[in-house]
C-alpha cells in the first residue's frame, strides 16, 4: 500500500480551533449570523429537542406500529415522522430563510447547501426505540457552509443533553441538571494505540455484498489477539445510534467511532460537538483526513495529543489495506 498522505497541519475538522474575534465577525456576517444569534440557535434546538424527547417518551409502541424502509433492519415509527414534522414546523416558523434537511422527508439528490441549513434526525436509533432499548436520540444541526456549526443531541431516556456551538466548546447536562465542559476528563488520558483503544462499531442495515465484508471481517481482526494478526482493541460496542457514538467518543467514553455507510443527519450534530471537544474526524476509508458530511465515511478519535490522534487512524487504515467501504 502506497504511504498515507500527511494530514493537514490545521485539518479544520481537528479540534476547536478558534480564528480571531474580527475573523468570526467578518465570516458570519456573510450568512447574516453572529456569535449570539448562534447561541440563541442553539438554546431554540434545546428547547425543541426536549419536546421531541417528550413525544418520544409519550409514544405508546404497542400501536406505534413500524414501517420497513430498505429491509427488516431499517425502520421508521410515527413518531419519527411526528417529530420531524414537529420540529420542522418550529424551526420554520423561526427561521423562515433557513433550509431544512430531515431523514424523513429526504429525497434522493437533496443536498445540504451553503446558507444556513438545519439537519434532523428525529429519531436516532429506531430499533432501539422499537424495542425500547433506552439509547436513541434526537440529533438537531445547524450547518453554515455545509460545515456544523451548532449541535444538539438529547437522549430522553437517560435524560442525556449534548450540545455546542462553534468556537464554544462542547457540553453535556445530566438528567440531574449537571453540566460539565467536554471532554468529561480535562486532560484526556493518553491514547497510544488501537490495543489501548475502546471502540465503536455499528452493523447498519446492509447485511451482504462488500460493505458488509469489511464491515465485519474488521470488527473481527479489532477485536483479534495481536499475535494472531489483530489489534485487540480493549472491545467492541454497538450502541445503536451513530448521534450518540459521536457524542460518546466527544466525552471520551468510547476512543473511536468507525462508521461507513450512516447519513449526514445521523452524524452532523455529533460532529461538532465532537469537534468542540478537542476530538477530529477522518474518513473510514485509508487516506482521506477531509472527510464531508455528505461523504458517509467517518472515523472519530477522541481528544488527546495530535500526533496519537494520527497514529490510531493510520494504524487502523492500515489494517484496512486497500479494501473500502464502496457507497
């Protein structure tokens, strides 16, 4: 396999890095947006992603009956569709000059767009939800520049509310009313290689073909003794919600999110927060730092130094070869 190409040396997906005050001024005035109206932004998602938290909790599921999208494994409930409705009618009424991008009313060839657009996912982790596993989340997005730039991701269930703002940091508040700065350890623990590493893995609903051979056959060589050829990850975790890997991996909970095939709703408000939270974002696949939110190729690393940072992606695309995730 040819050398990997060096990362950027200010990737701009690599950290809170903060341009100055006069340069945040000029470049969101040029999307009519300031550092407050952002702040109010983000306070607006909260409240409403507590009102889909509500109605996610109210949903009675013994007729909430689901439908099948793809297969048996991807699903939508009425409450996913009540809940972006709910929350594209507020967000409309509010910000009526704003785009919207919702799982729901997706339609193939609908693409973010550089004005300030809203991305909903009303219900991350539907099959939790159908089965009433309590790990599923509502994920709300401002994006500028087809970049996150606000993001809110609440768990009713566990009462678990992330959120940040660009240049803000990132944030989690309790169901007990606890807020703490992201990381949740203020000196993130050193992160030297896969072996030390805790890591995220989803299966997604295409469950034959290439994808999902890699898919798997990588889950197995991370988990795999190193003398038998495998890095030995400390394990592997599944949680179901893609929104809450991200946030997981943001609050140093969970070291690394490898994740191909999810879609920019799922991940655009775990991105930044992640961001804000000191961790970055490359691709799944070998050799790419600059991923897009559209691209459906992500590998989250939590915070830590830049250079161990690297060193997991590079050792986990190596493993990888030259095999890709094809989407």
């Amino acid at each position: 396999m040819d050398a990997l190409p060096t990362p950027p040396a200010t990737a701009p997906n690599s950290g809170p890095s903060t341009p100055d005050a006069q340069k945040r001024i000029d470049y969101l005035a040029g999307y009519n947006l300031d550092e407050d109206i952002l702040g109010k932004i983000k306070d607006d998602l909260v409240d409403i992603a507590r009102a889909a938290g509500q109605m996610m909790i109210n949903a009675d599921l013994t007729v909430d009956e689901s439908d099948t999208k793809k297969n048996s494994s991807d699903r939508v409930t009425s409450t996913d569709k009540a809940v972006e409705k709910m929350v594209q009618d507020r967000l409309r009424s509010t910000y009526p000059a704003f785009g919207f991008l919702g799982e729901e009313g997706f339609k193939t060839g609908d693409k973010l767009e550089d004005k300030p657009t809203f991305v909903c996912d009303p219900i991350d982790g539907t099959l939790n939800f159908i089965h009433g596993f309590p790990n599923t989340a509502v994920s709300l997005a401002l994006t500028v520049d087809k970049k996150p730039f606000v993001g809110v991701v609440y768990n009713p269930f566990r009462g678990d509310l992330f959120t940040a703002v660009k240049w803000q940091g990132a944030f989690l508040t309790t169901a007990t009313g606890l807020t703490r700065r992201l990381p949740i350890s203020p000196i993130p623990k050193p992160l030297p290689s896969l072996n030390e590493a805790l890591v995220a893995v989803e299966w997604g609903s295409q469950r034959s073909g290439p994808n999902w051979a890699l898919r798997t056959s990588m889950a197995q060589q991370l988990m795999t003794d190193k003398t038998a050829g495998g890095a030995m990850v400390h394990s592997i975790r599944s949680n179901g919600s893609a929104a809450l890997d991200f946030c997981y991996v943001a609050a140093g909970q969970i070291d690394m999110f490898w994740e191909g095939g999810c879609w920019v709703w799922d991940v655009c408000a775990g991105w930044i927060i992640l961001e804000e939270a000191g961790g970055m974002v490359a691709s799944a696949n070998p050799g790419d730092w600059e991923p897009t939110l559209e691209g459906r190729l992500y590998l989250a690393v939590r915070g830590a130094k830049r250079a161990e940072q690297e060193g997991v992606v590079k050792q986990l695309w190596d493993m990888m070869g030259e095999r890709k995730f094809i989407y």
